[in-house]
C-alpha cells in the first residue's frame, strides 16, 4: 500500500456494488481502497487502520450504503464516529425521495450522498472535493497554530494587530 495514497473504505451490503464503486476509485490511481459488506466489518476495518497514535494508512473517508441488513449505514456512522471523531462519510442510497433518510443522511454527520445508480463522475468530484478541502482546511489550521505558538513565545511583533488573533 502506497502510503501517500489516502484510504477511503467502501461499504455496501451488495458486493456487486461496493465492488464496482471500489473499482472506479481504484482506477484512478489516487486512492486505497478498502471494502466491508456490512456495518459490523466496517466497524473492525475502522478499528484495524484508525486506533492507535501511529497509524499511517487511516481510513480517511466512508462511502457508506444506508440501507443494509444488519446495521444500517446511520447506525454505523454513529459508531465510526465513536472509533474515530474525525472520519467522514459520504452516504449512497437508491432511495432519493424518502425524507427520512435524506434528513438523517446530515444529522449523522455526513458530508454529502450519492445517489444509486451512481454517476462516476459525480461520485469522484464529491471525493476528490473532500480531499481537496481537507487540505485546504488542514493548511490553514497549522498555520494558525503557528502565528499563535509564536505569539505566545513571544516572537511575533506585538502589534494590536498581531494581539488580536483568535485564540483556538
């Protein structure tokens, strides 16, 4: 596994699907992919690659099905969450016009759903915008963490400007 690579774990209680989806990421070459069949299998999968301070292959992002036999994909988000505060999921769904689960789709917490059947490239532009986001979020929170770690040492000027960033 490139490490470089970010994981994104795929899980679908039809295998057909959750493995055509994996191919379509696998494909592009920009990401690892990993598949589960179940709530239950995702959970462990999560457990396996995100417990632990030194992990380098975390599970990033979930495409997760909602409606599943054993658990469904609310249910099991809500126990990702429990492993892993800081996994996000898109959900996939055939049902599109069932408020209750397009409402529950953002009161779990996830960023976005996809439709079944899915179309590729929206599928891939709604992952690649995460990764590209996430970046772009991650940049700007180090930086901050930096201005403010050389405010408090005292290295920054101490200009009303320069004492007027936000505490985080």
């Amino acid at each position: 596994m490139d490490a470089r690579k970010p994981s994104v774990l795929v899980v679908d209680d039809d295998v057909n699907i959750a493995n055509d989806i994996a191919e379509t990421l696998e494909t592009t070459g920009k990401y690892h992919v990993l598949k589960a069949n179940s709530g239950a299998d995702a959970m462990k999968i999560v457990e396996d690659h995100n417990k632990g301070l030194f992990k380098t292959d975390r599970v990033k992002l979930v495409l997760l099905d909602i409606r599943m036999p054993d658990i469904n994909g609310i249910e099991t988000l809500t126990k990702l969450h429990e492993i892993d505060e800081n996994i996000c999921a898109i959900m996939v769904t055939a049902y599109d016009t069932d408020d209750y689960w397009i409402e529950s789709v953002f009161v779990s917490g996830a960023i976005a759903y996809i439709i079944k059947p899915y179309k590729e490239d929206d599928l891939l532009h709604k992952i690649e915008q995460y990764f590209k986001n996430m970046a772009s979020v991650m940049k700007t929170q180090t930086m901050l963490e930096y201005i403010q770690d050389r405010n408090k040492k005292g290295l920054m000027g101490q200009s009303s400007a320069n004492q007027s960033l936000p505490e985080t």
